[in-house]
C-alpha cells in the first residue's frame, strides 16, 4: 500500500512429477497428437516402427509456475482504473535449447498484460488477457496439469473490448464485445468476439478452475460468437491476387450448481460445467490444438531445383486450400465437459474433479493424402499424410485435489488421451501428474 495506491503480489509456485505411457507430449499436452503405435506407419518415408509410440516419458517441470502484480489507481470522477501484469514459464525457447535448459532454465512468457477501466455506465480494457470467445475463464474445467485441455477453448489474446455487467439480487446479465489480435496480420482486418452472459446469484455452488482458482460462483450460461477474416495469396509460387474467406464460430458455456455452496457452507458440495463449441478456422484458440493439418505443396510443374513454394503468410491449421485452388476453412467441433463434488467434512479442502472432452473434424481428412513409401509426384499439388492429420480425439481425465494448511495444495490426476487419425489408426496415450502446489 503506497498512499492511495493499492498494489498486490499473488501467484503459485507449481511442481509437476509427470509419466506419460508414450513419448507424445511435453509437460504442457494440449491437444497434441498422440504419437502413433508401432506397425502403423508414420509420416512417409518412415518404416512403420514407431518408437516414440511405444516407450514412455517422465519429466518433473515448474513450468506451470505463476507471478502476478496488480495495480490499483485511486477512484477518480467515479472511474477505478486498474493494471495487471502476470507471466509464468512457458515462453518460446530457441531450436537449439537442450532438454536440460528446457527444464532448469525456462523461459518467462506474458499470460496477462492490460489496463482496465471501470466506469459506472461500461468497463474498457486495453491489453492481453483472456479472450471472450468462450466467455473464458469462467468455465474452464478443474485439472492438475497445465491447460488446455483437448477441446477446450483456451486463449489469451491482445485486445481491445468493452463490457457491462448488471447484476440483481435475482438475476443478472453481462455483455462484451472486443477487437482482437487477427488471426493473419496481412489480412488487414481484426478478430471481432462478443457475447452475453446469464447468471443468478441466489444459487450459487463452489468450483475450481484450474489447479488453484477455486471460488463460489453462481448458477450461468453463456453464448458467445467469434467472426474471423483471411486473405490469403492465391495458392502458387508467384500469386498476383488474394483470396479471402470470412469464419464464423459459436460457443456455449454453463455452470451448473447441483448442490450448491456458499462462503459458510462448502461441504458436499457438487456442480458441473460444459462447453460446445462450433468452430471454423479456430485451431489456433486451442492449446495445440491444429491437429497436423497444414498447407498442400505447391505443384512443380516446371521441374525447378529447389521447388518453389508457396508464400504462406498465416499459421498452418486455420484454413487450407484445396486441390482447386478454394480456400476453405479447417471446422472443428469440440464438447468439453466436467464435475467437481468437494468431501463432507473437509470445508471444501478434498475435492475429485473428473472431466471428458471430444474433439472432432468433419473436414481436416479432405485435406490429406494416403500413405505412400514415397512421396507423390512433385509436378502435382499434394497434401500431407493421412498418416499426420487428426480425425479426432477423446479426453478423459480423474484429479484429487487436497489442501491439508492454508497455502498448500496437493494433486493428483490420472488422464487418458485417444486419438484417431485420419487414416484410422487410433493412438492412445495414459498420463500420471502428481502436483504440488504453493499459493501466494
């Protein structure tokens, strides 16, 4: 506290033990693929013995740790302004790094970085935080080890958004609406989210959102909506035009107290949350989560050495072009839901957290090609593997938490992870993170 100023320190010192059944994920999984069994052949010219597939990983990580600051400036003319800035461990480290620096030196990354306005008629805030899409984090699932989870919108994004919240007694509504950070730069134009939530405080339940943000929150349902737009070159080494495609996606949100909670009263407490998302050209929303789609190679119709390729200006996984030269945007649906009942007897310090998650595409096999020993002819435009693309996949996942003093939170969460590819080999991975938590 300095004058009126009010500062405050929080964040958690995080170490997971984690042992996966197959080498596919590092400490942070998402939804990467899982790395395929033996006898099924990988990505061309690759003999069908797939090591990583078959052998396991442990690795201990403090990536997932967190600091945080907040501002407070004093109220002036009925407006609060306010500054957060958080980073945790999960930064970008270079090509080079050994497993050894990945571990013991990581990298600090931006989670949270924005300036905030409350007024008494709307909010504005200026900077990266959670993104609307998905009415985040309000309804992220309870898990031990570091999210997203498969299928689970999860996204932090530089943004421009304003809000209001009205709440009663009975019911209440918020709405935001945000200018993001496009997808493609180039593309000239911004993401547009927006969306309105329903909540009633007089049921209220208790949650935890994550490894540590447990809170009371009340019975709500949200809609959310993201609209996207692209402008790609025209799909060959020398485009002279562009090709734009616009990509509008849905999202619903619940919480939903069975028994409820209250501040005085946490035991036996029991709630759900749920999300459905219908997506296009969302991929990047998701933590790891393009599922090996990526561009086709551009036909070298010319024979040149080295073949020319095409001048791909936007990340792999959001749109693709066919074979035609349309462009066409990667659908993604995904359902991510979850229950959290807190033991009789422990206010609320014992709780089990289960979660199932389905992710699916109903085009990204359209843009592959089937296994060959050899790759196809280069005077034709060609697509990745069938062998590397993701059909879809199940998530399913059981966590112990437990908080025997103030401060300190243990976990433990036993996750299985099955994907099918677009080939039909179906891929499954079994997961152990034991968490120890300090809380400050």
């Amino acid at each position: 506290m300095v004058g009126r100023w009010a500062t405050t320190l929080y964040g958690f010192l995080k170490a997971d033990a984690l042992y996966d059944t197959t080498q596919s994920f590092g400490d942070l999984a998402g939804g990467g693929l899982v790395e395929r069994p033996n006898g099924h052949p990988p990505p061309p010219p690759a003999t069908p013995i797939n090591f990583r597939g078959e052998h396991p990983r442990a690795q201990l990580s403090l990536r997932d740790s967190r600091f945080g600051i907040r501002v407070k400036a004093p109220e002036t003319a009925r407006v609060r302004p306010s500054a957060t800035l958080e980073l945790d461990f999960f930064g970008t480290l270079p090509a080079t790094a050994t497993e050894a620096q990945t571990f013991t030196t990581p990298v600090p990354r931006m989670r949270h970085g924005y300036v905030k306005l409350e007024t008494p008629y709307v909010d504005f805030l200026a900077g990266q935080t959670w993104h609307v899409f998905g009415w985040q984090n309000t309804y992220h699932p309870a898990s031990v080890q570091a999210q997203g989870l498969p299928g689970q919108l999860y996204n932090r994004s530089p943004q421009l958004r304003v809000s209001k919240s009205m709440v009663g007694a009975a019911v209440g509504v918020e709405a935001a609406l945000a200018v993001l950070r496009p997808p493609q730069r180039d593309s000239g134009m911004p993401e547009l989210a927006g969306g309105a939530r329903v909540l009633f405080p007089g049921w209220t339940g208790l949650t935890t959102a994550g490894a540590t943000g447990t809170s009371i929150q009340p019975l709500s349902v949200a809609i959310t909506g993201d609209f996207r737009n692209v402008a790609l070159p025209e799909f060959t080494a020398l485009p002279k035009d562009t090709i734009a495609k616009t990509m509008p996606s849905v999202a619903f949100d619940a919480y939903v107290p069975i028994v409820p909670a209250t501040e005085t009263q946490k035991d036996d407490a029991l709630s759900m949350t749920g999300e459905l998302v219908l997506g296009q050209g969302v991929a990047d929303l998701y933590t790891n989560g393009i599922g090996g789609v990526a561009m086709p190679n551009v036909a070298n119709n010319t024979g040149l050495n080295p073949a020319p390729t095409y001048p791909q200006n936007i990340d792999n996984g959001i749109v693709v072009f066919d074979l035609d030269g349309n462009l066409r945007a990667v659908k993604w649906t995904t359902l991510i839901a979850g229950a959290q009942y807190y033991v009789h007897g422990t206010d609320g310090r014992l709780w089990l957290a289960i979660n199932y998650a389905h992710m699916e595409s109903s085009n990204a096999r359209s843009f592959t090609r089937p296994y060959a020993a050899t790759l196809p002819d280069p005077q034709a435009a060609y697509y990745v593997s069938a062998t590397q693309v993701r059909d879809s996949i199940d998530f399913f996942d059981v966590n112990v938490f437990g908080e025997p003093v103030d401060g300190l939170r243990l976990g433990f969460e036993g996750a299985v992870y099955v994907d099918r590819y677009a080939d039909g080999v179906r891929a499954v991975n079994r997961r152990v993170d034991f968490g120890t938590i300090w809380m400050f």
